[in-house]
C-alpha cells in the first residue's frame, strides 16, 4: 500500500513547484528585460530619424 501524501512524493510536490516558481520568475525577468530591450532600441531609432539631416 501507498500512502498518497508518503514524504518522498511531498518532497518531490516541494521541489517541484519551487523548480516551477524559479522557471516563471526567469519567464518574467526575460520577457521584462526584452520589452525594455525593444523600447529601448525603438527610441533610439525615433532619435536618429528626427536628428537626421
């Protein structure tokens, strides 16, 4: 018999959603960092348009 909550499958739930809270948060600082990253570059271009002679 099996226990359903037996502390190697709850161990393995824990490290699971840790692993799975870690992977959003990368999710998060990529996508931030490429919304940045694109306004970033779109200003640039903005500036060079207007200043072109």
């Amino acid at each position: 018999m099996t226990d359903e909550n037996s502390p190697t499958e709850d161990t393995f739930e824990k490290r699971r959603l840790a692993q799975e809270t870690k992977n959003e948060r990368q999710v998060w600082y990529f996508l931030a960092y490429f919304l940045f990253g694109i306004h970033f570059i779109a200003f640039v271009m903005i500036y060079a348009v207007r200043h072109a002679k």
